[in-house]
C-alpha cells in the first residue's frame, strides 16, 4: 500500500501538535523546567524524582496518555504520525513526564491482541507505565532480558527501566516455559523493588527494578513478536522527542549568536558560528523527514516499518550528537554554566542517543535488512 500524501499528518494531528506546545510552554517554560529539575548543582547529589504530576494529570485527562490505545479498548486510535507530532513537542519541552513509557508500553500491549486488552484498559483509566526488557549489560536484544517467570510470578532485575518512578505498571519481558513472555506487573506490589540510578538526564528517571517472585499477567502468547511488532513504534516516537529537542537547541542558539557580540558584530555573522547551524537545521528537517516517513510506514506499510525506524533512529541519534555539541560551543562560556538552559537539552539528548540502541547500532540492523548476506 503507498504512503497517503503528507505521511498522512492531516488536521487533527496539526491540531494536536499545535496543543500540546501551547500546553508545555504555558504550563512549564525553560525557565521553570530548570528550577524544577535543577535545583541542586550539587555532582553528588542522590537521584531525585523532579516531575509535575499535577500536569501529568492533566495530560491524562487530555487523552493523551491513551493516543495509540485502540478504539476496541476504549482508547482513541490515533495512528503513529499523530503521536509522533506530539512526542516531537514534549522533546522541545524536555518535560518531565511518564508519557513516552506509557505509549510504548501501549503499542506493545496493542501487539498483543485480545491478551493484552485489560492492561490498555488500565492506561485508559489513567495509570502510566515503562518497559522493562534490559539487562546489566544493557543489550537490546529481547532473548537477553534477565527475567524469568513461573506460574504467574516474576523474578529477576531489569536495568536501565526509564522513569521507573513515576510508573503505575511495569510491562516486563521474562523467560517463561514457552519462550518469551510479557507480564503486567502493579509497580507498588510486594516484592517490586526500585532502585534510582544517577544519571545525567535532569528531566527523566532511570532505575533497576527487581522482581521477587512477584504476581504477575501474562499478557500475548508470544512475546517476542509483539515486541518486535511495537519496535519500530518505540524508536520512532524516540527519534521524534529528539527531533523536537534539537529545534529548541536551533532556535535557542541561533536567539543567543545573533544578539551576542563580538569584534562588534553579531557571533551570527562569521561562517563558522552560522554555517555548522545550518548544518544543524537541515539535520532536522531530514531527521523529521524520516520520523514521520517511519510513522506512516507503521500506520500503513508494516513489512517496510522496521527499516525506516531504523533509519529515522540512526539519523536522530547522530543529529542529538551534533545539535548538542553545537548548542553548548556558540554559547561560549556560558554554555558550559548550571545556569545556562542548554545543559538540560545537551543531557536529554545525549541519553536519548543512547537509548534503545545508537546511531552505529540502528546502521547494523539496517545492514542485516538489506544486505543480510552481506551482513
């Protein structure tokens, strides 16, 4: 089936993205976001949990916790370009929020099928969730989670589980007698342990989770392929978060040289201030250009979804490199303060890059699509 004109992105994805920034630059500015999450420059500081679930609650009533939820389940069915355009706004705002581990734990469960119609009803009826699927040695593959499970109950640490600590539900990946497995786990349940790592991000949480013998539901007969069917989901609203990130780091930067001074001109006016930041933007708009070319392929070609997340994956983590380094550089000494906004952007998407697997990782996987001899 060919890709509809636009990648699809009609009137009420507009209107939703267009939402959602009015939302976050109302309700947290920069400058808000950064007393918030930032508050202590202290670099041995414990793991702190800076959110505004107030906000989160609104974003919930909203609806737009239950976007990728199916109409079935009582969710709203919006397809991926849609979301996508409102993830790329909540990367520009670098908010504090559960909403990217709720809508990948929702295309997920949505893989499922029937299976999984209870817990999209849980997110329906406002709980949050994060994915976890990791272990110590942070490997990406799906056969090596370190989770195990035996009649119903779940055992064994998950790591690198992105904003634990503002999740209702854990959607964990385990071993079980017949293969791979999904469960839907209660995060406050008896024998959930969180544990904060400390990491650079100031706007997201991060934490080992560790299951003892906990209650868990199943959820798919085959968790492996409901996994590898929402991939490309997952990596593509990721690649979107750094896609709008990097537009704040453009416009901000650009804001900064053309009205700081030196030699009595702009820092805009010489070539090697202004033409790294046209590199910067044509970055974006082929970044962008691939994000929603990847959505669409999800929403409407899925034999071609996972090449083209990788691609859109492959080209943001690249871009959140370059977009960062620039943005600290042409802000000169202050770039490199607490004080300056940019470091919070600079850390996002430098986590963001990591995320889910690098520019080079993506790259690899493409290869083993079109060139799997080769490969």
């Amino acid at each position: 089936m060919a890709q509809p004109n636009d990648f699809g992105f009609g009137e009420e994805a507009a209107l939703l993205k267009d939402s959602a920034r009015k939302f976050f630059a109302d309700n947290l500015p920069v400058d808000a976001l950064h007393r918030l999450v930032a508050d202590n420059p202290d670099p041995e500081r414990a793991p702190s949990l800076a959110w505004r679930e107030d906000l989160w609650r609104q974003m919930v009533e909203l609806g737009w916790s239950m976007l990728a939820v199916p109409e079935s389940a009582g969710g709203l069915g919006m397809p991926l370009v849609a979301v996508a355009g409102l993830v790329e706004e909540l990367g520009r705002a670098a908010f504090p929020c559960p909403l990217l581990g709720t809508l990948s734990a929702t295309y997920v469960l949505a893989a499922c099928g029937e299976s999984g119609q209870g817990a999209l009803e849980d997110i329906c009826g406002g709980l949050s969730a994060a994915l976890a699927l990791t272990g110590a040695d942070g490997s990406w593959h799906p056969g090596d989670t370190p989770l195990s499970a035996s009649q119903g109950r779940l055992s064994g640490t998950a790591c690198y589980v992105q904003d634990a600590g503002k999740a209702d539900r854990i959607l964990a990946l385990a071993h079980a007698e017949g293969g791979l497995a999904l469960y839907w786990v209660d995060a406050s349940a008896e024998g959930v342990s969180i544990e904060a790592d400390a990491i650079v991000d100031l706007t997201r949480d991060q934490a080992r989770v560790t299951f003892n013998d906990v209650p868990a539901t199943p959820v798919g007969d085959n968790g492996l392929a409901a996994l590898n069917a929402a991939l490309p989901a997952i990596w593509t609203l990721l690649a979107a978060d750094m896609a709008g990130a990097a537009e704040w780091q453009l416009q901000t930067t650009v804001e900064y040289v053309s009205t700081r001074k030196q030699f009595d001109r702009p820092l805009g006016f010489f070539q090697a201030v202004k033409h790294p930041l046209v590199d910067v933007m044509v970055q974006i708009d082929e970044t962008r250009s691939l994000v929603y070319n990847a959505a669409c392929a999800f929403d409407h070609e899925p034999q071609k979804a996972a090449q083209y997340a990788h691609m859109a994956k492959s080209r943001a983590s690249d871009l959140a490199a370059y977009a960062s380094s620039r943005s600290v550089q042409y802000h000169g000494g202050i770039g490199f303060t607490w004080e300056c906004f940019v470091h919070l952007y600079f850390k996002r998407q430098k986590h963001s890059q990591m995320l889910f697997g690098d520019g080079p990782w993506h790259r690899a996987q493409l290869a083993n699509i079109l060139l799997p001899s080769a490969a």
